[in-house]
C-alpha cells in the first residue's frame, strides 16, 4: 500500500509531502519526499499529478485545518483523499503512532547516505532533523507539540498523517449512517435497506467488512 501525507500551507512556510509504502513484510519505508514554497498554483498540481502517475498512490491524507480547498481540488483530479483537522489531540495521537512505529522498526529510516538523489538525500536529513527537534510543552491542561524558533516541522506532520492513513486503512473505522424511513414503503425489505448503505460507498475505495442494520422495532440483519 503506498500513502501520502500532505502539510498544507500557503504563507512563508513550506507545503511537505510524504509518500510512504507499507511492503508485504508489513514495513513501512519512505518512498519520496518534496516541499513547496510560494509555488505557481497550477505549476503545483501538475507535479502533484506526475507524483500521482510515477508513484500509483493509494490514499492520500491532507491537512486540511484551515482550508479545505485543497483536499478539493485534488479530488477533482482523481485522487482518493482524505482531508484532516490538526488540532492538539489529533497531533498528539499522530506523534504517538509515529513514535511507535520507529520504536517497533515498523516504520524503517532510510541510510542518508544510501540515498542517491542529492534532492531526496537533503530532505530525509531535513525530516530527520524535524522529528529530533519536536519537543511537547507542558503549560497547560493539553500538553503541547512544538518546534524551535525559526525552524519547520512540515515534513515531520506530512510524516505523521501518511502513517496515520496507514494505521486507518490497517485497523478500518466504524461508520455510522442513517436512511429516511420514508424513502421506504410500509413493509420495509431488509435487502432494500442493505442495498441502500452498500450503494452510498460505491466507488469510494471504501472496504466494507460489516454491517449492522436496525430497523424499527429492533429488528437487525448483518
């Protein structure tokens, strides 16, 4: 499976994407690495479709904490994407999961040295740097993610939500959905029902494993 992690900005910081694969010996290694600084919009998608061709990216997962218009536009080129809010709870737990995974040697740092590209060598030292300076302040009730003065943590954040897509895409999620009882006639079909969630995620990518349906009266079928 190959994963991407984008960190959106559009002031003086640095867009950072991350791709990741997670291999058949269920390890994760770094695929590429790229950031972009007061970029030429349209000069920006088109390399985001030549990363997309080159690297046949499975999921894409977006910051999308101050706007969504980029999770949008990469849809509309045909990306499977999933948008995410950073807040302080959700940058916790995605520094947690990453930590974990360098812990376990699930998630597999390149030899600076062994990489060719001069480019890439120069942003995986970068990254590696970036995950060394993170430190969590503790002034308050919700202990805090920060990075020194000056510096950057794009890439550790494009980093921690392509592993996070990993995790979510390894584990699956609980969906909760509803349907209209009125869209339905007064003897309800249970096929019916079923057939109306399964058709909401057609063409999503989506997996379904399971499904529970409960109808008036307290009536299921899985």
């Amino acid at each position: 499976m190959i994963v991407a992690g984008l960190d959106v900005a559009f002031s003086n910081d640095f867009m950072a994407l991350v791709i990741i694969e997670e291999g058949d010996d269920h390890k994760i290694r770094l695929k590429s690495l790229d950031t972009w600084r007061k970029m030429d919009w349209h000069l920006w998608k088109e390399s985001m479709k030549e990363k997309q061709s080159k690297f046949s990216i499975d999921w894409m997962y977006v910051d999308q904490t101050n706007n969504q218009s980029v999770v949008m536009e990469l849809q509309d080129m045909g990306m499977r994407v999933e948008g995410m809010s950073f807040s302080n709870s959700s940058k916790n737990d995605m520094i947690r999961n990453a930590t974990k995974l360098m812990v376990t040697g699930e998630l597999i740092m390149p030899e600076i040295a062994g990489i060719r590209s001069k480019k890439q060598q120069k942003l995986a030292s970068e990254l590696l740097l970036q995950l060394q300076e993170q430190e969590i302040k503790h002034d308050s009730a919700y202990p805090k993610l920060i990075h020194p003065k000056g510096r950057h943590d794009d890439l550790l954040w494009a980093l921690c939500l392509a592993l996070y897509g990993i995790k979510i895409n390894n584990q699956g999620v609980s969906l909760i959905t509803s349907l209209s009882y009125d869209d339905y006639d007064e003897k309800i079909s249970q096929n019916n029902v079923l057939d109306n969630v399964v058709s909401r995620f057609s063409g999503t990518g989506i997996t379904i494993t399971d499904i529970k349906i409960t109808l008036p009266g307290n009536n299921h079928v899985n």
